[in-house]
C-alpha cells in the first residue's frame, strides 16, 4: 500500500490550505490531552513523595487538607496557629519519638521561609524515608550567636545564584512581592550557612532559618507592621527572650506507628487548645479524591475537543469529495479499483491526523517547557518531560485511531460515488 | 451521653470478639457501614490459637490477634447499665479503665513467627509515586476517623516489600505474610503486631 | 478482440434503454472512430467496453473475458491490466509531476510493469512514450496542472500506452484542444496505437478525423440495426 500511502499524501499535501485547518485542531485537542496527563501524573508524583515518616501533623484545627498542603507544601494558609506550650506537651507523650516544630509566613523573594529546629534536619524525610543531605556548608547553630543563619534549598540556590556566606534579606508575607522594600527586614539579614541537596519536593524552594532568628525578626512588629520609632537593631535581638510563643504547625515522629490513633485522639481532645492531628497518608488520599474530581472534570472535557476536531476532519473531507470525482475517475481510469479509492481517502485521512497529533504533541512539550520553572518556584512540581509515559503515548494513540475511523465515512462515500460515476462522472 | 459511645464502643469491639455469630455479608456492604462490623467469614477456622504447620499460610481473623484470657470488659460487664443513670461516674470510670486496657492490649504471643493470611482496612502511611508501602491495617471501616481506635492487638502494621499500586484509603484487602512483633522501648508501652506482607489482595467473600 | 452479443443497457431499472445494440466484433489492432450527436450513448458505450459498467441483457467480452463473469475485484485489475483510457480533459492528477501521472498504471496493475521491464523500467518507459508524444524532457518534473490543455492531452496518451494495454478508450480526446492542435494529436495517437499493437476505439463528435481510422461507425446507425432486426 505505500505507493498509495505516496499518493494520498501528495493529495492531502495539495489540499494543504483547507486541511492546515484541520491539523490545527487536532494539534490543539491532542496538547490538551498530553498535557493534562503529564501535569496529573507528575503532581501526584512530586505530592506523594514530599514527605516521609512523619506519622501526625499536628495544627490549629482547620481542615486536614489544608493543613498538609501548608506545613509541607508551603501553599496557601492556615487560619491559626497552635501554642509552643502544646508542643511541649505533645513532646512529653509516651509514645512520641520526636517532635519539630514549623513556623511559617515570611519569604524571601518569593520563596517561602520555614522557621525550625535543627531537629528538622535530622527528622524529616522525603520519597522513601530519605534524609535532607546537604551539599555545602551546615545547619544553622540554633544557638544565640548564630542567629542569623539560614540554609537554603537547592533551587533557591541554582534560582538566585546563590553561594556559602551570601547575605539575604527575608521580607514579610509570603506571597511576597520581590521588591516590596516596606515589607522588608532590611535591618536584619541572614548569611547563608548551608546548601541542601536537591529533592524534587518543596524542600529545594525553602529557606530554612531557626524559630529563634524569626522572633528576632518580628520583635518590634506588631500585627504585620515595624512599630514606628522602635527599631531593635540586629545584635541587640539577643538581649530578649526570643523563644517563641507560638507555632504554625508541628511534625511527629512516633515510637511505634500502630500508635498514632491514639496520638492523634490525644491532641484532638486536648482541652487547652483546639488542635487536630493529621496523617500525612490519609489527607493525601483526601486532597486525590478532591484533585480526582477536577482531572476527570478536564479529562472530558479534552475528550470533547478532540472529538470536535476529529468531526470537522470529516466534514472537511466529505464536502471536498464533490470537487474530487473527476480526480477518483482518473485514479479508476488508470486502474485504481473501488477499493483503492477507499484506501486511498482513508490514507489521507491518516495523514492529517498524524500531522495534528505529531504538532499537538510540539506544541505542549513547548508549552510545559516553558511553564516549568513557574510550576517549580510557585508549586514546588517538577515537571519531568524527558520520556512520554504510556498513558501519554496512549492518549495519542486513541486520537490517531479515531482520526482513521473517521476518515472511513468519507472513504465510503467516496467509494459509493466513484462506483456509481464509473469513467465518466456527473459534474 | 457518655454512656451511648460507651455503648458504642462496646458493641464494636464485642462484635469482634464474637464474630461466628454475626450474619454474612458481603465485601461491599461491609464497606458502606459506617458502625463497626466485622467480616464473619474471617472467623477462626482450622487448628485453634497457636497451633498451625510450619511454611502454612494459616488464614485468620481478628479475635485470633487477641491473646487468650484477656478481656477488657471485665468491669463493664460487672456492671448494671440499666440501673445506672444518666452521666454517673461510675459509667465514665468503666470507659476510662477499658480504654486503658485498650491502650495497653498484649498482642498474642503464640501468633508471632506464624505466616497469616488476615482481611481489613487499609490505613496509608507512606505513600510513594510507585505505589502504597506501608499501612496500618484495621479490622472496621472509618478507624481513623469517627470511632474511638482499636485495642493495640487490633492494629497491624503492615510493610510492603513491593509497593502496592491501586491502594487506597479504608480499601479492603487480604494481605499475607510472616507475623512478627514491632519493636518499642522497653519501659514504655507495649509491643504491636507487625507484619512484612508478601502479598496484597482485594478482598472477596471466597476464601482463596 | 472485443466482442458484443446483443445487449441492452438502462441507467434506471425499468427506465428506457439507452443503449440496444446487436452483435459487434472488434480484431486486435485495429483503430474504431465511433460518432453520434450528444448524449446518444457513446459514453455509455465506452463504460461497457470499460467494464465499468454491466449491461442488463447480453454480454461484453474482452480478449475472450466476459466482464460480467469477473468478480468487481478482478474486473479492476482486468482493466487495469488490458484498458488505458483518455477522457476529454482533467486526466491528470493535478498534485502529481508528468512523471508520476504515466507511470500510474504501472503501480496498479503488475502485468503492465512487467512489459516495462524489457524498456528498463517504468520510468524509462514513460520516457519513451513522452518523447514519442513530443513532450520535451524540461517538462516531465513539472507539475500537471501547470501544462498547458494540449501538452495534458498528450502526457494522457502517454499514460494510456504505457506497458502496451491491448485495448486503448479514448472519450473525446480533442474537443478541448484548439483546431490547429487537434490534428497533430490524431496523428501522434494513431501511430503510437498502431506501433503498440493497441486496438484503439475513439469516440467523437467531430466526424472530419474519421477517415484516417480503420473503421467508422455511426453509434444511431447501430442502434438502429438492432432495433430493427
């Protein structure tokens, strides 16, 4: 059949300035689709595998969800935060191993800044169970002389071209403007201490300093704002007691993990303070079901333009045939059967369809090229585009597939008229 | 109050210990009822507690995670609810001790070592982009959620050597594998069950 | 060559005959001018000859084949083997160079590529015919549609001879070509007919080339006989 294949495409490449319209859509349908199956597996990706062995997150009570996507993804907010006094208690259980409590609300740049302890270093986990490793330099000392130290992730570091020793400054809020300089703790800044490895979670968009340096920080703001004519500069901070009242959240470790209901009953019925424990596995589950909902929401409807482009391929095709019939009698008077005929339209059909997808298929890889860096820096995903997955392939596979049925209706009829014109046809 | 989720909370657990009794029901609607019910078709069957031939993979349920002898619910049967009234104190102290004992429930030596076939609820714990590698495994639907937990002889905590792809939450499934015991200090708490699976399985109500 | 047995055909199914005809015989080799007004039929009749289409009574045979005892699969590649055709215009397909348009039979029927051969190959072939039909070599890579009507007329004939089919069809072939063109073409036709060994039936309306073809008949005339007799 390759010398039809030959012929069909000389005859669709003829009719180039009709079809190119048809190309288009398909293009069009078929980047949706591939996009939206590389964005859904790679955010479910670069979510299931930020955190590792922590058994409760514990917070103000909100909504699970929200909760997880704050403490660990550094997105969105929190509507309170919880007491150092519970996370002191919490600390005190029998059955918890460890605690590391998290502070957040300030940026830098637009990359969020966690406030902790040393201890999240050696606690916190990602993928499978895997330690943060640090590639240059060390953690912050936690101690009063080394207040103003901070470690950054990996991506801050390759973003911002940032080395050992680099002084920054950290502003309040955090979707923070990069030069909102009202907001910024210029007073105050931070040399960078240490370098992380890369992760591929949100961990290599963070900037880690101690809980203490933030109380240093925020000590003569009051309510989002520097107290006019109260300015304590840098090495006085010192001077006052700069453990801090309170948290935004806390990560646990427990002795044996069968305990957590119990935990997790604990601090949902603790008297004091309106908290709740979250599982880390358990509200990831929530946050598919709820992610699930809208995939399948844009899933169909992709489905939809694809099948509105592989329509127009038809109509296209079927109100050429009537100028084609003298062209289907020339290929009948040269010995073309009825059934090359239908091969030859059904070819031609395949052709376009393939030159829709292969273009659909530029196009996204384009489009998420050039969107990576924004998914990175605002959501923490990596988009991964090197090798397409099998459901990508799939996806382009059914278009083509429909693409080749549909091309079959018009194949028929031509069929039919090239039968019923014989060598001479009625135009 | 107080005394209907201790009545709650006494028939979930009862009902655990007494499943032959229960009526058969199928995978699905075990799954939609949110009371606690357990699947009778797990009950014990085969050599009683502790006896089982070495390299045999002995199906069981629940009851058998629980230790010959040991019974919570000792006072609360002593004692009269209908005479009791509403909110009195010696209702609230019964729940106290039995969730202490619950707390503090001895896992069943005699299982240990054993290679078990077991059915429950999927509780996630770590959950990689490969697939689910650990969870804890419950012996009712929403353990996580509404009730009160289970006793500590009722939480296994299961282990993957191959992460399992289609697992989600409060799934049901069989999973199978050498019973062991979880490692924990020694003058705090108590031991739980632990099991390093072989295999995951959807659950059905046929046996194999 | 071509033989009829007396046969009757209708467009419609219980319509009027468009054509009745009694017996015909054709020898190898030799050139038919068949002539009528419009519209009497001579279309319809080269369609039988085709085998593209079936009469309602009677048959139509081709070097001894009856069309109507092929199957539709093996009626296409009979033609495709033994028929070239040559419409009144538009034979060319527009999106393919000189080239490509006469070395098309070649691609669809086996036994035609296969005399080719002894010629060195179809393009070879196609050369040759090209030359014969006084297309120079600058024009064989040139789109179709860019030739002028007389030099498509030509490249058509080309295309019909290739490979040697036994019998050639030719529907009009000068009526849209200029006065001056349309002798030159005649010529060009029958002596390449004539050196193929091809039997050449051609249809007109334009009576003043008759006289070089071997026979002449008048397609009214004989519908006529048959009708009478």
């Amino acid at each position: 059949m390759n010398r039809l294949s030959e012929i069909a495409r000389q005859s669709a490449w003829n009719r180039r300035s009709t079809l190119v319209w048809v190309v288009v859509s398909l293009a069009l349908a078929t980047a949706l689709l591939w996009t939206l199956e590389r964005l859904r597996h790679d955010i479910r990706h670069s979510f299931s595998q930020s955190v590792s062995g922590v058994d409760l997150i514990v917070g103000a009570r909100s909504s699970p969800v929200q909760l997880l996507l704050f403490s660990v993804f550094h997105i969105g907010n929190v509507p309170q935060g919880m007491s150092m006094d519970s996370v002191r208690m919490l600390a005190q259980h029998r059955s918890v191993s460890w605690v590391v409590p998290l502070s957040l609300g300030d940026a830098h740049r637009g990359f969020p800044v966690l406030g902790t302890t040393a201890a999240y270093f050696q606690h916190f986990a990602y993928g499978d169970k895997q330690r943060l490793a640090l590639r240059q330099g060390a953690v912050f000392a936690d101690t009063l002389d080394g207040l103003y130290e901070a470690v950054i992730g990996a991506e801050v570091a390759r973003q911002m071209g940032y080395d050992l020793g680099q002084s920054i400054t950290l502003s309040h809020g955090m979707h923070g403007h990069a030069d909102g300089a009202h907001d910024e703790h210029a007073d105050k800044p931070f040399r960078v201490v240490g370098i992380l490895a890369p992760t591929g979670t949100p961990v290599d968009r963070t900037v880690h300093v101690s809980l203490q340096a933030l109380e240093a920080l925020h000590l003569d703001w009051v309510a989002g704002t520097p107290l006019p004519g109260g300015q304590i500069p840098a090495d006085q901070a010192r001077k006052f007691k700069l453990e801090p009242e309170e948290v935004t959240a806390a990560l646990v470790g427990l002795k044996t993990r069968a305990a957590v209901f119990n935990v997790q009953r604990f601090v949902n019925f603790h008297e004091p303070e309106a908290l709740m424990g979250v599982m880390p596995g358990v509200a990831l589950g929530e946050l598919w079901s709820v992610l699930g909902i809208g995939e399948n929401a844009l899933l169909a409807v992709s489905g939809l333009v694809a099948l509105v482009s592989i329509v127009s391929l038809m109509a296209v095709v079927l109100a050429g045939l009537n100028e084609r019939r003298r062209e289907l009698a020339v290929l009948r008077a040269v010995g073309a059967g009825p059934r090359h005929v239908l091969g030859l339209l059904t070819l031609e059909g395949v052709w376009v369809t393939c030159a829709g997808v292969l273009l659909g298929v530029l196009l996204a890889q384009a489009a998420m090229a050039l969107a990576t860096p924004w998914m990175q820096q605002a959501l923490g995903i990596r988009l991964q585009m090197a090798a397409p997955l099998p459901t990508q392939l799939a996806l382009a596979a059914a278009v083509l597939l429909a693409g080749l049925l549909a091309s079959l209706g018009p194949a028929w009829r031509a069929y039919r008229l090239s039968l019923a014109d014989g060598l001479s046809p009625r135009i | 109050m107080r005394w209907q989720t201790l009545a709650v909370s006494v028939l979930a657990v009862l009902g655990a210990l007494q499943g032959a009794q229960a009526p058969a029901q199928s995978a699905r609607e075990t799954a939609r009822e949110l009371v606690p019910q357990p699947q009778p078709a797990l009950s014990a069957e085969g050599p009683p507690q502790g006896a089982s031939l070495p390299g045999q993979v002995r199906t069981i349920g629940w009851e058998q995670l629980i230790p010959a002898g040991w019974d919570p619910y000792k006072d609360l049967k002593a004692l009269n609810l209908d005479a009791l009234k509403d909110n009195d104190p010696k209702a609230e102290e019964a729940l106290q001790k039995m969730r202490k004992m619950w707390d503090n429930a001895p896992i069943n030596p005699l299982l240990l070592g054993q290679t078990v076939r077991l059915p429950g609820y999927v509780v996630p714990l770590e959950d990689l982009p490969e697939g689910m590698k650990e969870f804890l495994l419950v012996p009712y639907f929403g353990a996580c959620i509404h009730s009160p937990p289970p006793p500590a002889n009722q939480i296994v905590h299961v282990v993957l050597d191959k992460p399992a792809k289609r697992l989600r939450m409060m799934d049901v499934v069989w999973i199978t594998g050498p019973m062991s015991a979880t490692k924990t200090d020694s003058h705090m708490g108590v031991a739980g069950y632990r099991i390093e699976a072989r295999q995951v399985a959807p659950y059905t109500d046929k046996k194999r | 060559m071509i033989d009829i047995e007396p046969l009757r055909f209708a467009w419609t199914r219980g319509g009027a005959d468009t054509l009745a005809l009694g017996r015909w015989h054709v020898g190898q080799g030799q050139t038919v001018f068949l002539y009528g007004p419009s519209g009497c039929g001579k279309s319809t009749l080269l369609g039988l000859l085709a085998g593209v289409l079936s009469p309602n009574q009677g048959r139509v045979c081709l070097l001894g084949q009856d069309w109507a005892a092929l199957t539709a699969g093996r009626r296409d590649a009979f033609r495709a083997d033994h028929v070239g055709v040559i419409f009144q215009q538009f034979n060319l397909l527009p999106y393919l160079n000189v080239m490509d348009n006469v070395t098309l039979p070649c691609r669809f029927s086996v036994l035609r590529r296969t005399r080719c051969l002894t010629a060195g190959g179809p393009e070879a072939c196609a050369q040759s015919w090209l030359q014969r039909m006084d297309l120079p070599a600058g024009l064989w890579t040139r789109r179709a549609d860019a030739l002028s009507v007389g030099q498509q007329q030509r490249v058509a004939a080309a295309r019909a001879l290739i490979g040697q089919p036994e019998l050639i069809l030719a529907d009009e072939p000068t009526s849209a070509l200029d006065a001056a063109l349309r002798q030159g073409f005649m010529d060009l036709l029958l002596q390449a007919a004539r050196d193929a060994g091809s039997t050449l039936v051609c249809v007109s309306h334009d009576e003043q080339q008759a006289a070089r073809f071997d026979l002449q008949w008048s397609l009214p005339a004989m519908q006529e006989t048959a009708a009478r007799g």
